[in-house]
C-alpha cells in the first residue's frame, strides 16, 4: 500500500510565492507519509499571456523541481510548465510554446508528457473563449513512467475528456493517471468530478486530480475540488476547501489487479468501426 497526495492552489504570477507554497505541499505531503505528490497545471506561474516569458525559465524551474525532489525523497508530477522545445530538443520557432508535465523522482527527471488535446473551446464565463493553439503547440507522444509503486500515465487537464488516451495509458501498462487541471469554474461545475470518475472507471486506472482553484487575476477563475478517483470509478476524497489544500489517499496495487481481474475489460474490449 502506497500513500499518493493531490495538491490543489491558487497559483499567481508570482514564481518565489508559488515555489514557497509548493514547498508548504511538499511538507504536509511528506508529513502524511506519501511517497507522491500531483500539482496542478500553471503552478509555477499563473500568468496568462507571459507564457514565452516563463518558457525561457523552463531548464531553471526543472532543476529547482529535481532539487525539491530529491531534498524531500519524493516522487513529483510537475503540473504544467511552459516549454520552448520539444521532447527531442528542437525549438519551437513559430512563438508557440508546449504544455509539459514533468514526472520527477528523488533522482531525477523520469519522463516528460507534452499536452496533446487543446482546449480551443468557446466558454459562458468572464473569458468567453479559450483558444490554446494560438499560444501552444500540441505534444504527439503518450507517456507511461515506470515508479516503485505503480506506472503512471501521464495527462493534462482536457486530456481527461477524451477516454481513449486514458484507454491508450492503460494498455501501455499505467495504473495511475495523472490529470494536472486549471478547469474553468464553469466547466469544472459541470464535469470535473464526472471525469476523474470516468475516467477510472473506464481504464481502471486510480485518476490523481490536482487542481487550480480561484481568480488568477481580474477574468480567469478556476474550480478546484482537486480530487483521487479509483480503479472502480469512486470518488475517495475531494479538497472542498478554497485556495490552497492537500489530500492524500491510499493506492493498493494488489487490490487494483483483483479489480481488474474480476471484471477484465481490456480482454472483453471490442473493435467498433463507425
């Protein structure tokens, strides 16, 4: 049995702030045992539009991460940060950046997950609409991370949306997803908590839901209720509180085959042409 922590923030613009409530998680996290912490999309910066500008500070932010990591002796999935070259170190000349989410262990940077589904959607809130491809470049590759404690199958936000990437994960052997999210207040209302179960449900993966929650300036407002889903669909706990929390779970590998064993859904799994 392993402990697993999801964070939830209210990150800002402001890098040392983040960092000084990233490292307050990381305490609390390790305080309760768990051997990994999930932290959400932007929470290094939360800064809309200045998304280049932190790029640039990409290789400095990851060694920062890897540092915390190996000081603490925890695993860490790094959110999002913005990127300005691909997984093979090409540049990206066109000013667009991706959407990386970093898995990190004690030692070092064990895999690196590019955001493949942008979110350009129209929004009733304070925005309107998102239209992500215009500032970020879409990753190509699925990534499984092999841990002690499980493998895990990275996502990002509107990842969740689409069950088979999670599907993909599960084939490639992950048992833990991950889904680092700055849901909208008004699309997380109405899915947030949906998907997470979903998505467990459906890959029989535990889904990890780190969440932004708040205003991130003047228009942007997140949902939160950063929340852990089981290999069965459940919901196991939910940060109900505003701003910054924690919540840390039980993942029982063992328990998680006897899941799948008795209800194996990959082998009953169809081809369905439409």
């Amino acid at each position: 049995m392993t402990l697993l922590s999801v964070a939830q923030m209210n990150s800002q613009n402001d890098i040392e702030e983040n960092f000084r409530n990233i490292e307050l998680l990381i305490q609390q996290s390790k305080a309760q045992g768990a051997e990994l912490i999930v932290f959400p999309e932007n929470f290094v910066c939360f800064a809309a539009g200045k998304q280049r500008e932190t790029a640039e500070q990409f290789k400095s932010l990851q060694q920062r991460l890897e540092q915390l990591a190996h000081q603490y002796q925890i695993w860490i999935v790094g959110g999002t940060l913005p990127c300005p070259f691909r997984p093979d170190g090409s540049i990206i000349r066109d000013g667009r950046v991706r959407t990386v989410s970093l898995c990190i262990s004690p030692e070092k940077t064990e895999a690196r997950y590019d955001k493949i589904h942008l979110f350009d959607v129209q929004v009733g809130d304070s925005v309107g609409g998102y239209q992500e491809s215009q500032f970020f470049e879409p990753g190509t590759d699925i990534v499984v991370a092999s841990t002690p404690f499980g493998n895990i199958g990275l996502m990002v936000c509107y990842d969740l949306r689409f069950p088979e990437l999670a599907l993909k994960l599960r084939h490639q052997g992950a048992n833990i997803l991950t889904a680092p999210a700055a849901f909208t207040y008004t699309t997380g209302q109405m899915h947030w908590q949906l998907l997470l179960q979903t998505r467990g449900m459906d890959s029989q993966c535990f889904v990890l839901g780190a969440a932004q929650q708040g205003w991130h300036g003047p228009k942007r407002q997140t949902w939160g209720h950063a929340a852990a889903a089981n290999s069965q669909g459940q919901l196991l706990d939910v940060v109900q509180q505003e701003g910054t929390g924690l919540i840390t779970v039980e993942f029982d590998l063992a328990q998680q085959e006897a899941v799948r064993q008795s209800m194996p859904l990959m082998q009953h799994r169809q081809i369905i042409q439409y």
